[in-house]
C-alpha cells in the first residue's frame, strides 16, 4: 500500500512539473473594465478575474470590457499582447464605449471605433505596425505561441463552458461570441506567425450588407480612408507560412467581402466544425499575392467542416436566412467564387470528413494549384458549385481515397432560383459550368494510388471524370482503381440547347491514365458501350434511387435534396465487393456482406412475418 502511494504521489508531482506554472486566464466580459498600464494608469481592471468591475476604483481585479484590451490599452505606443504563450483568453462578449459608431453589444469590435482615424476619441491602434492613420492594420499582434503541451487558447464563452451549439449547421444560430470587423479593417482575427494556438466557439464576420471590394457592378463601393471609411472588414482569420499546429473548433466565419480565412500555412491545421460562407472572394484563398508556398509538412485536417456562398456578399442584417447574399460574382464580373482555393500551394495531407462544398460562384474543392501527397475525402458533399465539383492534385508517389462521397454535378444551379435566396441574388452571374463543367477535374502522378470506393455521383455536366496526369505520359505507374461507385447521368437540355448530351462518364487528358473498375453501377452516359465484355460485375442499370426524378429535367430544382438512399428495387444492393478501410456507409452503418454499391447501404425493413 505504501509503495502504491508513492507511485501516485510521484505521478502527481511529475504532472505538476509538466504544467506551465506560469499559465494564467485572462477574461473579457461587457460588464468589466478598461485596461490598467504604467500608461493607462486609471483603468479600471487587470483582466485576470472572471468578474464584473465593481463601480470604482483602479487595477480592480476584475474582467476586461473589450478584446481590444488584451493587446492595446489605448496610448501611442503601447501595443503588444498582455497575455503570454500558453495563457488561456475567455471572451464572453464587450461592451462599446459612447464613441463607438454602430455599436452591437456584445459583440465585440475590431479596427476603429468610427470613420474618423485616429483621434482623442478613437485611440485604438495608434501605434499598430502598419496601423497608425490606417485601419488596414488595426488587429491584434502575432498571439504568443504556446507549445505542444501548453497551447495558447482563444475561446468564446461556450468553448470555455464545454456547451457551444456544435457549428455544423446553416443556418446557424448557437452561442458562440462574436468578433466582428469594420471601417476597412484588413483581418479581423489575426493567427500570422503563431503556433500551437487553439481558437474555439468564436464567430468572425463583420457587419456590412452594404458595399462590396470584388464584383461588378457594385451596388456600392467600399471605401477605405479617414475620415469616410465604410463599415466592413476585408477577411475574417489570417495565416502566413508561420502559422501552425493550430486548432479551429467551432468556428463560423461569414460575411466578409474577401476572404473568409486568407493566406497559405506553415504545419498542422485542425478545422473541427467550422462554417466557411458568404464571403466576398473566397473561402480559404491560400494565395497572399507573393511566391510563398505552404512549408513542407503542412497538413489540413477537417471534419465537419462547410464552405458555402463564397464569392457572394452577405446581407446585414440578415433577412434570407437560407441564402443570405445580397449580390454574387464570377470570374466574368470581377468575382472569383472558389471555396478552397490552394493556389500555388502544396500540402503533404489533407483530411475532408464530413465535408459540404456548396453553392460556391466557382470550384468546389481546392483546385489543380495545389499538390497534396496524401488526400482522403470521406463521407463528404458536394453540389451547386459553378465550376468543378471536384478538383485537386497530387505529386509523385502520392495516394488518393475518395470514399463515402455524395457528388451533384449540376453547374448550372446557380443560373435558377435558389430556396430561401434573394430573387436577384445572381443577376451578376454568367458562368456556369466553367472549365467545361466537368464533375471532377483532377491529375495525379507516377507511382501514385488513386481509390474510389461506394462513392454515389450524378449530374448533367459535360463529363464525369475527367483524369489527367501531372507530367505527361508519366502515369502509366499510377492506378486508378474505382470499385463500388453508382454514376448516374442526368440530360438538362438548357445546359447545352444546341447539343442535348447527356454526360461522357471518362475523359483521359493524358495517354498514359488507365483505369481499373469492378463492382460499379454506370447509367445514362454519352458514347457508354454497355455491359462491358469480360466484366460482369460492372452494371449498366438504372439504380433506381428512393424518389428518384426523371432523367430528362425540365428545371434545376429538379435535383435539389436529392436522395442518395437506394430503393428496394436497385440492382446496387448487395452487388459490391468489401473494400478495406470502407467498413461503414455514409451515414456510419455497418457495411453488408456482401456490401451494396454506393455511398449507402439500404436501409429496408423485412417483410412482415406470415402467422
């Protein structure tokens, strides 16, 4: 018994040596204070209670009243962080002070308090880096790093409470704490050269649903100078070739009239539940306008993770609750549109589970820019982008699973009215089903594995899939190896009126892309020699999908909500042969044996029993 309790008290010391004694909890609540500082010396709090401030006196020990407070206490020159790496910030919310144009307590502020620079009545950031007269820089500092066993931590109120309404939703209405952008604020969370940082149950946006940056015609132009700067914020969450081993969890970033995270990564990025949507430019734009590819051994992993409406401006306030874009742009008027968009990028893994790319004014996934060495994309979606549903690449001796996937190839959707969206939320809008409107545009490379396994795609596109390779005649090495898929082709004759096609299910850009199938479903394809000799596990049938719409459309909306389920007559049930690493569905049941071919496996009831 003696020498039991000497191992847990041994245990529990060397637990204590391990902890950052130094660690402390700063807190921001609207019913705290101002700062303290040798220069502030008659603020009101030291930011280290979870506590109100109680009416009077200096340096109380009690709560911040604004975010700002944790970096900049309002004189020149005092500027930088009074946290250290692996502290811990709790924001509940802010309260504005009487200066403050378009207050929203309490929601908290980022950038100026008004349009008219920097004055005895607007003192933050006078003496930001870039930010003294200019609100492009008025954001927090680099946010001290923490390490691997102490991270430095942002959170919301929720985060630290263990109960933010999970953001896997939209549209979303939880308990996160919102920090919003404006008067030409350039970023509105700033995680530039931090690492081993985690940033939780925080909503980034800015309230605009006025001007827009990127588009034309704009019903308004954003302008930024002082005095006269509109009320916006440029992109919501910045990185550079620094930033790493970070953790975002429970994040919604929204309505910004660039980007809602800019700028490409420097190691491990964890995004767990994170909104992505209607922003101006882009979703992620990887590209910082300068030759900086990501470092090696940069990595993504997401789960629960959307990008939506990016490339069009958000209301403010919000009114269309299901598609709450006030103007949209493509390519074609001065928008861009991707969701991620890895330009000139590459990336050693990337993990999508439970990803949705939707409604996007260009690509749906991160695009031919960016060489990823090893990418999974498993029980994910993907429709209404468009561009390419599907688009990516790779190095050599890279591996690819596209797993559990559920894909709508149509384009054009954005061209019709949507649910729940404006009536003239696309009247800048014109094209649809760029890059020849292909589903997947993808390459890979030499001594590469591609797998495609229980995937379930349709679509009017021009072509399913349309393979390539990153050096010509380089991929006779690679394989291509598509197993229990369902490709089903929709004819839309307004797609192509001159040329009422339906889809071509293979387009190989290169000579060198071989494929091999087995226990696949592929029906209603341009050119598509059914059965194929000397493969009987390859069906050329109907699969037959619960409520499934005439293959002929007559509208876009005809594919809207579209169900994946298989019913009881399809011939993809129990026809597919196990796959390893696919034991589940999509939605995570058990795989049958023998499986069904497609992203699920049915879910029928047996008969009643005869008595």
């Amino acid at each position: 018994m003696v020498k039991s309790n000497r191992g847990v008290l041994l245990s529990f010391l060397l637990a204590i040596i391990a902890l950052p004694l130094s660690a402390k909890t700063w807190y921001v609540r609207p019913d705290g204070g101002t700062r303290y500082s040798v220069k502030a010396p008659a603020g009101q709090c030291d930011g280290k209670a979870d506590a109100r401030y109680p009416g009077s006196g200096v340096n109380r020990h009690c709560a911040y009243n604004d975010v700002r407070y944790l970096w900049d206490d309002g004189t020149l020159g005092n500027w930088g962080w009074v946290i250290a790496g692996g502290d811990t910030v709790v924001v509940e919310g802010c309260a504005a002070s009487a200066n403050q144009m378009n207050p929203s307590n309490p929601n908290c502020r980022i950038g100026y308090d008004n349009n008219i620079g920097n004055s005895a009545t607007n003192t933050w950031c006078w003496y930001a880096p870039g930010g003294y007269g200019n609100n492009q820089g008025c954001h927090n500092p680099t946010i001290p790093a923490g390490t691997s066993a102490a991270h430095t931590r942002i959170l919301g109120l929720c985060a630290y409470k263990g109960n933010c309404t999970p953001v896997n939703t939209y549209p979303y209405t939880g308990n996160l704490t919102q920090l919003f952008g404006g008067f030409g604020d350039q970023v509105v969370l700033n995680l530039s050269g931090t690492q081993y940082v985690d940033v939780q149950g925080l909503e980034i946006t800015s309230h605009n649903g006025a001007c827009v940056q990127y588009g034309s015609p704009a019903p308004k132009r954003c302008i930024n100078q002082n005095p006269g700067s509109s009320d916006y914020a440029n992109n919501g969450i910045q990185t550079d070739k620094s930033s790493a081993n970070i953790l975002l969890q429970d994040v919604y970033v929204h309505g910004l009239t660039a980007s809602g995270l800019f700028g490409p990564i420097g190691g491990a990025i964890t995004m767990t539940r994170v909104f992505v949507g209607f922003n101006g430019f882009a979703g992620w734009n990887f590209d910082d306008g300068v030759p900086t590819p990501d470092a090696v051994g940069s990595s993504i992993a997401a789960s629960y993770v959307t990008m939506k409406g990016n490339g069009c401006d958000e209301q403010y306030p919000i009114v269309n609750s299901q598609f709450p874009a006030f103007a949209c742009y493509d390519s074609n008027s001065g928008g861009f549109g991707d969701s991620w968009s890895g330009q000139d990028t590459t990336l050693s893994s990337f993990t999508c589970d439970h990803c949705i790319q939707a409604y996007n004014t260009k690509d749906g996934f991160i695009g031919p820019h960016t060489a990823i060495t090893h990418l999974t994309i498993t029980n994910s979606e993907s429709y209404g982008n468009m561009g390419q549903q599907w688009k990516w690449g790779a190095p050599p001796n890279s591996t690819t699973i596209f797993a559990n996937n559920l894909t709508i190839g149509n384009c054009r959707r954005m061209s019709a009215a949507l649910p729940g969206a404006p009536s003239n939320y696309n009247r800048y809008l014109s094209l649809y089903c760029r890059a020849d409107g292909d589903v997947f545009s993808f390459y890979s490379a030499a001594h590469s594995t591609v797998l495609f396994a229980n995937n379930s795609t349709i679509g009017y596109s021009a072509t399913m899939f349309d393979l390539n390779c990153q050096t010509k005649n380089t991929c006779g090495t690679t394989k291509y190896i598509f197993r229990n898929n369902i490709s089903l082709g929709f004819l839309n004759p307004k797609y192509n009126p001159t040329n009422a096609n339906v889809p071509g299910l293979n387009y190989f850009g290169d000579s060198s892309d071989t494929i091999t199938a087995d226990h696949d479903v592929y029906y209603n394809f341009r050119g598509h020699y059914c059965p194929w000799v000397g493969h009987p596990d390859l069906l050329c049938s109907n699969p037959l999908f619960v409520n499934q719409p005439p293959l002929t459309l007559k509208n876009e909306s005809e594919l809207d909500n579209f169900n994946f389920h298989l019913s009881a007559a399809s011939p993809a049930i129990g026809h597919g042969i196990a796959v390893v690493g696919v034991p589940t569905d999509y939605d995570g049941a058990t795989r049958s044996n023998p499986p069904s071919i497609g992203a699920f496996e049915p879910n029928l009831k047996p008969p009643a029993q005869k008595k």
